[in-house]
C-alpha cells in the first residue's frame, strides 16, 4: 500500500504566528502539590460520580470516579494521601460538576492494585483504554476506548498520529516526539496490531525539523510513515489532518472510521505503551506554560489536579497582573476564571498574557470581503451564519450548516474589520440546540 508522496491540498486555513519558544527546552517534572482537586468531568460526555468519600485513603493510580453511561472515562487519584472533601468546582465549559479534593501525604505512594493489563485481542485493547483513563490528550477530550471500538464489519486501514501541534505557543507534543519516541512507536504497533491497521501516518507539521529527523529515524516497523505538513492553521484539526494525510473527505455527518482512518493525539498514543507497560493510568500531563507576563516559561510534567496559581509559581511566576490566562492556545483555548482551577487531562499549555497583549481590537462594520468564507477550513460562511443569528433565524442557521462550525477561530483571526465571528458562530449553535432561544 502506497502512501502519497506530499500532502494533499485542503480548503482554507491561515498562517499564524508559531512563538514555539519552548521547543527546544526538555520538560521538566513538577514535585507534587499539598492538595489536588480533580474534577469529575474532565471528557467529553457523562461526568463521573466519586466512588470515594470524605475520610478515605487513597494511592496513586487509584479509581476515585467512575460512570457506568458509554461516553465517559474513569479518573484516578494523582497522589496518595487523605480526600479532606467531596465538592464542587466551576469548569471552563461554565458547566458545575463534583471534584474530589486530595490532601497529600508527600508519599506519592503507588496503589497496590495497579499491575499492567493483560492484552490478546482488540477487545482487550479497548477495555485497558477504559480502564487506563485515557482521553484525547489534544485537547479535545475524546474517550479513548470508544474511538479504538470500532464497530463490527467496518474497516480501518490507516491510524493518523496527529503532531501537526499547529497553535501559536505549544510545543508540548513536539517534547513528546524527542523524549518520548519508544513509546509513541511501541503504542502505534500496538493499535495498528489488535485493531489490524496495515499503514500509519504521523503527520508533523515542518516547523518540528528536529522531531521530523528522530521520528524518520526511528521507524522499526513496515507501514509506518513520517509526513511533512504545511504549516498553515488549523492543520491539526480532525478532518483538515485526514484531508491532508489520506486525500479522504469525512462526510457530514460522520466520523473518521466512515473513511477508514481513526486519529489519534502523538501523546495519546504513547501513553497507551506506557500504561501497557506500568499498568498507571493517567495521572500527570506533559504541557507548555508560556505567554509574554511567564517568567520562566517551560514545558513542564505536572500531576492532573494541580492548581494554575502553583504551576505559574514553579515556573517562576508572573512578571505582571494578568489580563488573560488560557487553557491551551490562543485561537482554541479556553479563558480561566479563578487560577485556583486545576490542571486537566486534556490541556496541553497554560498561557497568561498582559493586559495589553489579551486586549481584543475594537470591531468595525463587515466590509463583505469574503475573507471569512476563503479561509475557513470547512467551507462555510461564517458573516452569513452570524447575521442568521443575530436575526434569530435557526432555519437558516441549518442550511448554513453552522453546526458544521469546529471553532477553530481562523474566521475571526483574518477578519480585517476584527469582528468576533467565532464566539458568535459558538452561540448559533447553542441556539439551535435550544431550539431558537439565545
């Protein structure tokens, strides 16, 4: 089976800047906190219900919430020590869920339960996946076990590893592929073997010349191919990154294993070979801390539950008052309230900006030029799908398809009048899913 030689060709896009000034700084190990809060939402789909009381014991490794609906991912304690409270914390998303508050003991005591799991089949995959905790560690949050259980009768023939890390800032997955390369190789052997995947693809972008080299370098295996992608957001958006990689088109609606290609996160899958080998579930993340007001900016290993305020501290704090701290990049990530907020499964950087770097340009009135339309990877018009909102037309909103809309922000970043196209197309779908009320 033949791979294309370069990339296709995909609609739309926009060169952001890359500020990737941590990419040449290995990560460096947090030491734990005194307390982690962990929330019991940290997926797409049902949130868990602590399995754990005020009082209890627990060790690292341990389940402290779990949920018996399909779309959910069992969490676990990131350090050994005592649960002081059961409560409740604000998430990014503004949804309240429960989080189990743990007081460290300063042990980092592993749970004696953990062992690593027994896999023979592809159903003995997916379930370590469960069992594992593991998300899509991009960002979005995905279950694991549901994306590697693909449905009787329908055929996967290529695994994408996305490393197209394409947000200005993070270089998080661009440590992964330095320091973690055995397991990013050891993991894809693995899902290509029990899920019966004959090629896979890793696609970097090429401002990772470093990373292109060792990966290239370090290919042990038939199938399995480095591909060079443009730099040009949001390439490592889904259905932009299998476009790219295959020339294949995820129908709408539709999932990748309609055209035969499931994609996985670089840090995803080496965390797979890592908790095949140890038996720890996911517990810590490798993420970026940078932004202009950081003082000391780092890619850093931190223990989920940790909160935002001592990771900043541990990397040396803030030069200044803060006017903006995000989870995650500048054009996808989500604003943080309170910088008590914990550390999640699914960020991959933690950036604070001044004032005056987080102060939005004032918007002026659409000069129809299409701009919008020309960039956004999926087509779509976003300045015609912002007046059908404001208008309250979710009739039209349909046609549009606006719930098409990834919020990738492209639409806003070359708007020359700067209008907040983006977070407006956010609330047309959140109108039409309340049927015409804003």
């Amino acid at each position: 089976m033949q791979f294309p030689k370069h990339p296709f060709r995909t609609h739309g896009g926009a060169h952001v800047p890359h500020r990737k000034h941590t990419a040449q700084m290995e990560s460096v190990v947090m030491p734990p906190p005194d307390q982690v809060v962990i929330p019991m939402s940290q997926h797409i789909g049902a949130p868990c219900t602590p399995v754990v009381k005020a009082g209890d014991l627990v060790k690292v490794g341990q389940l402290i919430g779990d949920s018996d609906k399909f779309v959910s991912a069992p969490i676990h304690a990131s350090v050994s020590g005592k649960v002081s409270k059961i409560t409740t914390v604000l998430m990014p998303s503004g949804m309240e869920v429960q989080a189990v508050v743990i007081d460290s003991d300063g042990e980092m005591t592993p749970w004696e339960g953990l062992e690593p799991p027994k896999v023979e089949t592809h159903q003995d995959l997916v379930k370590a996946a469960r069992a594992s905790g593991l998300v899509g560690l991009g960002g979005a949050g995905f279950p694991a076990h549901i994306k590697l259980n693909v449905p009787e009768g329908r055929k996967i023939d290529t695994l994408i590893i996305n490393v197209a890390e394409c947000e200005p800032y993070i270089t998080s997955d661009n440590r992964c592929l330095i320091e973690d390369t055995h397991f990013i190789f050891s993991g894809i052997k693995a899902v290509m073997k029990y899920l019966n995947i004959p090629k896979c693809v890793i696609g970097i972008e090429g401002n990772k010349p470093e990373a292109i080299a060792k990966m290239k370098a370090a290919i042990d295996a038939p199938g399995i191919e480095v591909k060079q992608l443009p730099c040009r957001y949001p390439q490592g958006a889904e259905k932009v990154l299998i476009e790219n990689c295959t020339g294949r088109e995820v129908p709408f609606p539709g999932l990748p294993s309609d055209v035969g290609v499931i994609v996985m996160n670089v840090t995803s899958v080496a965390f797979v070979s890592k908790y095949l080998e140890t038996g720890m579930p996911l517990t810590t993340k490798r993420l970026t801390v940078d932004g202009d007001i950081v003082k000391e900016p780092k890619n850093v290993e931190v223990l989920i539950g940790t909160p935002i305020q001592e990771l900043l501290d541990f990397c040396g704090g803030l030069t200044a008052q803060p006017g903006k701290v995000l989870y995650g990049g500048p054009m996808m990530g989500t604003c943080v309230a309170d910088l008590s907020q914990p550390i999640l499964k699914n960020n991959n950087a933690v950036l604070a900006f001044s004032e005056k770097l987080a102060r939005l340009p004032k918007k002026t009135n659409c000069i129809h030029c299409g701009r919008c339309v020309n960039a956004c990877p999926l087509g779509l018009a976003a300045k015609d799908i912002v007046k059908a909102y404001d208008n309250g037309n979710v009739e039209l909103l349909q046609e549009l398809n606006a719930d098409l809309c990834m919020s990738c922000g492209t639409c806003s970043f070359v708007c020359p009048a700067k209008r907040p196209l983006a977070p407006s197309i956010a609330l047309a779908k959140i109108m039409m899913k309340n049927g015409g009320k804003k």
